[in-house]
C-alpha cells in the first residue's frame, strides 16, 4: 500500500483520474487536519511547538476543564494566538470552489480552525466544533465569542456563574449531535467522496466512507500518509499527495477552471 509521493509534474495526470471518477458526480468533501498543515496551523498529533508546551492528553480533555479551566483557557488562548496568524491555503480555495462550481454540496470537517469558512465555503460542517462560540457545560447556554470578557483568571464565564468554553470538542467530550446528523444528511446523496487530510480520522466522521460505499459511491483518499481511510481498506483511490497540490489540480480537470 505504501506508495511515493506524487510529484508534482504527475498531479494533472493524477486528477484527470479522480475527475474522471467524479464526472457528473456529486462529490461530498471531508477534511482533516492536513489541509491546515500548509497555513501552519499544526496538527495535534504532530511533535510541533505548540503540543509540546501544551500536551492535549493533559490540556485538552474535559475533565482538566472541569478541574482548572484557567489552565485550559492558557492552551485556547495559544491556539488564538496560532489561528490569529493563518490564512486558507489553495486546498481550502480548491474545495470552497467546488461548492461554488456546484459539483458539491459543502464540507464536513474535523478541523476546528474555521479556514474552510474564510476560503469561502457557504455549507461547513465542523463535526468537533469551531471557536467562534462559547458554551457552557453545565447549563447549555451558548454566547458568541467576543459578547463575553474574560475574568482576572482569564475565563469568561457564563451567566449561571460556570466557566465558558470555546465550542470545541475536547477529548472525554461527546461530539456535537447535530453537526454529524448534518454530515450524514449532507453526504446522503454524495456519488463520491473525497477524504482529504485525515491524519487521524476517528468516529464517527469515519462512519461516512462507510456510508456512501454502502450505496455504490467511490472514496478517494488524498492523504501525505496512506492512514487511516487506506489503512482500513475502505477507499477506492488512495493518493499519496499534499491536499494545497491535489486540490487545485482536480478542480481544474473537473471545471476547466483553475481555485
Ligand atoms: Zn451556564
């Protein structure tokens, strides 16, 4: 299974292929984490700077929140710090295109930097949440991020005196119901779907490869490392190629248009 990377003078070839697959068909995207990689958002399960001053095994789980939310909040805030800095690359332009080009019905992705939204996808299914709310655990209520001051401590907290949190899923945290009802909803009638950048797909955004191969739909995977889509033998096409390459290079081949 383990293949080279496509070069570059290889990716029109490449992408004729997956056009070729996905003519005249409604092509659903799902992403990952390796489509942010090239605006330098780094990937949790990556050795960068910032998982290494904040591993999320201590940072990033709901029961640190519930014991020390200041202490989180010092984590969210470096992520802050990080998504402040970064722009949509030509992976995110390619799959916002898509949509526009209408060949596919919006995005469900596990990334929770909003780059997708700012490249100007219309339809953005964050299945671990986004940033740009606040939430409280403890009695449901919901508050846009910049309608509430952090405290002295560095936490907003809530109208019923709790802690806030960023309306991100930490790890031991239930997903958000309702994003995946719309992510299946959403890659119902998908004839192929594209899995671009899961360095680590888990469920139940991994339940949608499933989904549409069930039905007779194709999974092309687009991934730097033949993992975890490939390595699970649920894929159609696997290409071993950076999404910022691939991406443009398909919507090309499929519109005659370049991202
Ligand atoms: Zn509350």
């Amino acid at each position: 299974m383990m293949q080279r990377e496509i070069r570059a003078d290889e990716m029109v070839a490449a992408a004729a292929r997956v056009a070729r697959i996905a003519e005249n068909a409604r092509v659903g995207v799902v992403t990952g984490a390796g489509v942010s990689v090239a605006s330098g958002v780094p990937d949790f399960r990556g050795n960068t700077g910032l998982w290494v001053r904040f591993d999320p095994m201590e940072y990033a789980t709901i029961s640190a929140f519930r014991e020390d939310p200041a202490k989180v909040w010092r984590m969210f805030r470096a992520v802050d710090d990080v998504l402040r800095g970064v722009a949509p690359n030509a992976a995110h332009d390619a799959i916002a295109a898509l949509e526009r080009l209408g060949l596919s019905p919006g995005v469900v992705t596990q990334n929770i930097d909003g780059l997708h939204e700012r490249a100007g996808s219309q339809r953005v299914v964050s299945v671990h949440g986004h940033t740009g709310e606040l939430h409280c655990i403890y009695c449901g209520a919901s508050y846009a991020r910049g309608s509430v001051a952090p405290e002295a401590d560095g936490v907003p907290y809530c109208g019923c005196g709790r802690a806030l949190k960023p309306a991100v899923t930490l790890f031991g945290e239930e997903l958000p119901a309702m994003a995946m009802t719309t992510a299946r909803r959403m890659t119902e009638d998908v004839d192929v779907l594209l899995v671009v950048g899961t360095s680590g797909m888990v469920a139940p955004a991994n339940t949608l490869p499933d989904m549409v191969q069930a039905r007779g739909g194709r999974v092309v995977e687009v991934n730097l490392s033949p993992h975890p889509v490939a390595a699970t033998g649920k894929e159609d096409v696997f290409l071993r190629a950076r999404a910022e390459h691939f991406m443009p290079a398909l919507v090309q081949a499929l519109s005659g248009e370049s991202a």
